[in-house]
C-alpha cells in the first residue's frame, strides 16, 4: 500500500478528493470500478489486472487494481490535457511532493512532470520527472512516500539530497528559470 492509495469500496467505487486553483477544498467526485478501462501497455494481458480512469473533474489519472480494491493516483501535471479536458480543480493531496507540483505548476504552467507508472501493485512509483517543452530541461526526483527527503538528479546537478518541500520548489524553480533563460 502507498499513502495515497484509496480503498475501493463494495459498490466498487471511490472518492477523487479536491481543491480549487487556490487550494479550497472542492466538491468531490465519486469514481467507478465500472467507467475504468483495462491497461495493457505491451499488449500483454496483466495478472491481476491493472485498470485505468482520468477524473472527469480534475484530470488525475488513477490506476487501479481491483482485485486488491485499490485505486492509487498519479501525482502529475500537463497543462495541454487539462486544457483539453476543461477541469476545474486540482486533486486535493497532502503529500510533499503533492505540494511541489501544486507551486511549480503554478509558477512554471508549460512544465510537465510525471510520475513512474508501474504495472504491479507493489511496484516502487516514487519517481518523477520535470522537464521544459522544447528543451532539454529535465530533472528527476526520487521519493519512495512521495514525503521529503528527495533525491535530486539532473544534468549539472550532482546527486542531491532535499529535506523540506521550500528547498525543493527553490532548486527546481532555479534550474528551470535557469534553462528557461539561456533558451531564449
Ligand atoms: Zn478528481
């Protein structure tokens, strides 16, 4: 299990939790086992399945497994598919690096960032990559809770170790303002 997963109940559904723009918890949207879609990357079939859903309201996307009654949601950002999808709110998560996204999605809105995908329940996730469209900015960060510490790697930035949420958002909003500049 992963702090953030949610127990998928006997009527197979489960909670999406949000907040406004400005960080205002927002009505929640109940979501289905049954409006999921089966995930099969390689064309192979999974065993135990591993579902899929995007929240009709705030874009997340889960990955749900529910012969373990498990809904586990990506902590990501792509301002192109929330235009898309026209959402009006932002998941509601507590977690640190829930809180990075949040301020660098604010700061930085063309910044994409995702997080690792894995086909198995038990499969490590805390990864994420945050990168520039149409550069070669690209940072990664490691957290197995997706809670501080951070490991911290990019191009010219040796292996570095971040213990609160402030210094994070500081180093990847340096580096990113930093290749934002010399691309210009
Ligand atoms: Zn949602």
């Amino acid at each position: 299990m992963n702090v953030n997963d949610m127990p998928i109940d006997d009527a197979g559904s489960w909670l999406c939790t949000h907040a406004d723009d400005s960080g205002k918890p927002s009505p929640s949207t109940r979501l289905q086992v049954d409006d999921t879609a089966e995930w099969r990357p390689f064309e192979v079939e999974l065993r135990p399945p591993r579902r899929t859903l995007r929240c009709p309201d705030c874009g997340t996307y889960w990955r749900i497994w529910p012969s373990d009654k498990v809904a586990r949601p990506s902590i990501e950002w792509n301002v192109a598919q929330r235009s898309a999808l026209a959402t009006k709110y932002r998941r509601d998560s507590r977690l640190d690096i829930s809180q990075v996204v949040d301020a660098l999605s604010h700061r930085f809105p063309t910044i994409m960032i995702l997080q690792q995908q894995g086909s198995w329940i038990a499969d490590d996730d805390g990864l994420w990559w945050f990168s520039l469209p149409d550069t070669d900015c690209r940072i990664q960060v490691e957290s197995m809770n997706g809670d501080c510490p951070f490991l911290v790697e990019a191009h010219g930035i040796a292996r570095l170790r971040v213990s609160t949420v402030d210094e994070l958002i500081r180093l990847i909003s340096e580096y990113v303002a930093g290749v934002s500049l010399k691309d210009e």
